[in-house]
C-alpha cells in the first residue's frame, strides 16, 4: 500500500525511539545516582521496603553512638574510681605503720594522721568534681532512690533495675535462717571442779582466723574462761559468753563460710559436755542425743559451721552469704543484708519500695525498657566508704579515720580502723567490678552485635535500592544500540512515502 498522508511505519518507529530513549535515560540516571530506585514510580514496593530500611539503619547508627557514649562516661568514673582505690592503699599503709606504736614517734604518728587528712579530703573532692559534661558520676547522683525501708533490712546496694513507669515494691521470703557457727560447752557448775588442785582441764578452740590452746585450773569460773578465750577473739574469731552452767561459743560473723571447732585435750576429771547448737537457733543448745558429747569422751575436735540465709526476692531464688542475700536478674540486681529480727526467722517480709534514680543508658534502636539498661552509681565519699560495725557495735566508714574522731591513728582502735579501710577497698572495687563488667560484657557486646546487625541491614538495603553496575552497563549498552537502531528505522519510514512520487511522475 502506498500511502503518504499517514505513514504507520514512522509512528512505529517513532513511539520504539520514544521508549529506547526512556529506556536509556533511565539507565544513565541509575548510573549515575548508582541507585535502582530514585522515585517511587521504579518500583514502589521496593522504596517502601528500603526507607523501612534506612530507618532501622539511623536507629541501629544512634544506638551505636549511644553505647560508645556510655562507655565513654564509664571510663571516666573508672578514672576517679582507680585513683581512690590507690588512695585507701595508701591509708592501709598509713595505718599498718601507725600500729607500730614502739617503733614511731608521737610526731611520725600526728604526720601520719595528717596524711589521711589529706588523703580523705582527696576522696571527697574527687567524688564531687568527677563529671561527664557537667554531670557529676560518683557523687551519688545515678544512685537509686527508695522509699518504706523495712526494719528489718540493715543495709542493702542497689546495683541495676529496669523501673519503666511503676516503682518496684521489692519484697522477701526468707526459707533459712541466717546462723553463727557455735558449740555449748557446758560444765555443770559455775566453776570447774576437777581430780585435783594440780589438774587442769585443757582444751583446743579454732574458728575462721586460727586456733588456741586454753587450761583452766580448778576453781576457775565461768567467767574467767570467757575472758579468757575473749582475749584472744582477733586470733580465732570466736566468742564465749556464759549461759547457765556453760559457756556459748560462737563465731563472730554468720554464714557457711565461719566454724567454730573444739578438742578437749584434758578434761582432768570435769563432767559436762560439748553439744551442737541448734539449727533454727544459735541461742539453744541442740537436744538431739547424737549432738552431744561427754568431755571424757571427746577425743577428736567437734566442729559446728554456721549457716547462709536463704530467701527468695520478688520470685528469685537469692545467693545467701551469711546474712545477706543477693540476686542479679535483668529487672533487678541488688544485695540485702537483713537485720537481727530477720536473719533469725524465717517468713515473708517488705524491703523497700524502688522509686527512681540510677544511670540510665538507651542500647537499642528502639526507645523501650528492653533495649534500656539502668545502672547504680553510689556516692564514693568518705562517709560512704567502708560502713563497718565496730567496737561497741558502732557503725563506722572511711571518714571516722580522721583527725579526732572515732577511728583517728593517734588513738583510735586501729584494728577497727583496718576493717574499715578494707571494707572501702571491697566497696570500690565491687563498684569498679560492675563498672567494668558493663563496659565489656553490655556495651562492647552491644556494639558488636548492633554493627553485625547494621551492616546486614545495610546490605539488604542495598541490594534493594542501589545500582548493579554490571547489569546496568549492560543495559545501557543495549539501549544506546537499540536507539540508534530505531533511529534509523525511523529515518527509513520517513523517506519511505517518497517513493509515492514514481507513480504520478
């Protein structure tokens, strides 16, 4: 057919270039953007399924920024923690030559004291001024916050807890009795009565911090063998009070780890016996048969051990050591120590109640209590270090070794003092302990597995969106050839209706 007034064949080639020249424009934009999708219209499911990506991407990105962040902020509390901890190794020195009371003299000692001086006002001020950006770390501001302590409970630390909107009512069961290792030695009288003046009756006492020999002669009272072995209390860690016709012997601290041991080596003819005590409690002899032993018939030591608490805490079963009690779960970390009233019963009981506070760091993309981790930080100074019980039954920290006052090294009881110091190094070391425990095993591990899981997010993104180079040469390849291929296909159907011309010519 000749016809010139449509040529179909030049539409044709007309709308083919029209689609090549899309086709290669196309190409050219992803190569040079390097991205497949540059608007919605390349592929709309794909976009959606990208920007859900990119999303997760930026969220994963700020989570790693946040943890690096918490340990940047714990390595400054290490800081100030690490210089204290060689500060009170420095008092346990000052304190150890203070006890050398023949070998200084009054001005060595006064220098020493005021050393410590120094020392704890250095504590202080580094537990004040220790900050992050004007936020101070040790002074005990990321401390937790509790309200309704029970009577029952002497003391306690708060180590994490993840709170969210609700205070913790944080309650206890206790299913075991706290108790001292202990043994009755009873006598039968108030004081001894053996074979004859010249006997004596001599036994072996051990506890936790070493062993002594005693010997009693005839007519020695109850009590003059209590002061006796309570003389020595430093060496064995045992003491005696008298109870009727015997004596209560009886380790100072509680929990599985005290013992209390005695060998009669001669009983010189003295009646009476060395009984268990009981194990409900420390204050009654045991009346089971089996438990007790005539003197004569000792003839190897009688050892009792004490016993651990046991308690459930909020439905966890609890780590008891001696009188106090322990759990470390993701929702709440914290230790207990019970009162007198406590440890020596069992039954349920209120702690306290968790209302706030603690050092909160967001871990996770997403903003919720599972990806937010709430860390204690207590007040390091001197009057929060090293809380001991001591001579007197007195509560003493850190700042009792100074100048005039209880536990000062002119003239305080340096052995009280000692325990006090070491109690401070415990305390900043168990701090220094979770601090590091969280840099590595809760920030480290969290930025590990937050970068794994970015760089897989970042590769299914980009396999979704971004360009294959490969490919897309190819095709832009093909497109340029097919363009000028229509090109000239075009050129054809548009000389093509000339040939109409030989027909009327």
């Amino acid at each position: 057919m000749s016809r010139i007034n449509t040529n179909v064949n030049s539409l044709i080639a007309n709308r083919i270039l029209n689609q090549q020249n899309a086709a290669l424009n196309k190409s050219l934009e992803r190569l040079s953007t390097g991205l497949r999708i540059n608007r919605g219209g390349d592929d709309p499911a794909g976009l959606i399924a990208s920007e859900a990506l990119r999303s997760e991407k930026a969220a994963i990105s700020a989570a790693i920024s946040n943890a690096e962040r918490a340990d940047q902020i714990v390595n400054v509390a290490e800081g100030g923690l690490q210089e204290i901890n060689s500060l009170l190794i420095e008092v346990q020195s000052l304190v150890s030559q203070n006890a050398n009371e023949a070998g200084l003299s009054t001005q060595e000692k006064e220098a020493n004291q005021q050393q410590v001086d120094a020392i704890l006002q250095t504590i202080d001020r580094i537990a004040s001024t220790t900050s992050f950006q004007g936020v101070k770390l040790l002074n005990g501001s990321f401390d937790f916050t509790v309200s309704s302590v029970g009577a029952n409970v002497a003391d306690f630390q708060i180590n994490g807890a993840k709170l969210g909107a609700n205070n913790i009512d944080v309650q206890a069961t206790i299913t075991q009795s706290a108790q001292r290792a202990g043994l009755f030695l009873s006598l039968d009288a108030a004081a001894l009565d053996l074979d004859d003046a010249t006997s004596s009756f001599s036994f072996e006492l051990a506890g936790t911090l070493g062993n002594r020999s005693f010997s009693f002669a005839s007519g020695s009272t109850l009590a003059n063998i209590a002061t006796e072995i309570n003389s020595f209390t430093d060496s064995t860690g045992v003491n005696a009070t008298v109870s009727g016709t015997g004596l209560f012997l009886k380790s100072e601290d509680f929990g599985s780890d005290q013992f209390v041991s005695v060998d009669i080596t001669n009983d010189a003819g003295q009646s009476g016996n060395v009984t268990l005590l009981s194990s409900t409690d420390e204050n009654v002899a045991s009346t089971v048969a089996a438990n007790n032993t005539a003197l004569a018939s000792v003839n190897s030591p009688i050892r009792d051990e004490g016993q651990d608490i046991n308690a459930v805490i909020n439905g966890v079963v609890a780590r008891g050591q001696g009188i106090r009690a322990s759990i470390a779960t993701d929702a709440l970390d914290l230790e207990v120590e019970f009162g007198a009233a406590a440890y020596t019963a069992t039954g349920s009981q209120t702690l306290f109640t968790l209302t706030g506070g603690g050092a909160q760091f967001q871990l996770g993309p997403e903003v919720n209590i599972n990806n937010q981790v709430t860390l204690g930080i207590g007040n390091v100074a001197a009057r929060s270090l090293g809380t001991t019980t001591v001579t007197g039954d007195v509560k003493a920290s850190l700042d009792a070794l100074g100048s005039g006052k209880l536990l000062n090294l002119i003239d305080g009881n340096l052995g009280d003092a000692q325990d006090v110091v070491n109690n401070a190094i415990n305390d900043v070391s168990k701090l220094r302990g979770r601090l590091g425990s969280f840099q590595s095993n809760v920030v480290g591990s969290t930025i590990n597995a937050l970068s794994v899981a970015f760089e897989n997010i970042s590769a299914a993104e980009s396999s979704i969106r971004d360009t294959d180079f490969a490919a897309e040469t190819a095709e832009l390849t093909r497109s340029q050839i097919l363009v000028a291929a229509a090109g000239n296909v075009l050129q054809i159907s548009n000389s093509q209706p000339q040939s109409v011309l030989g027909l009327i010519g």
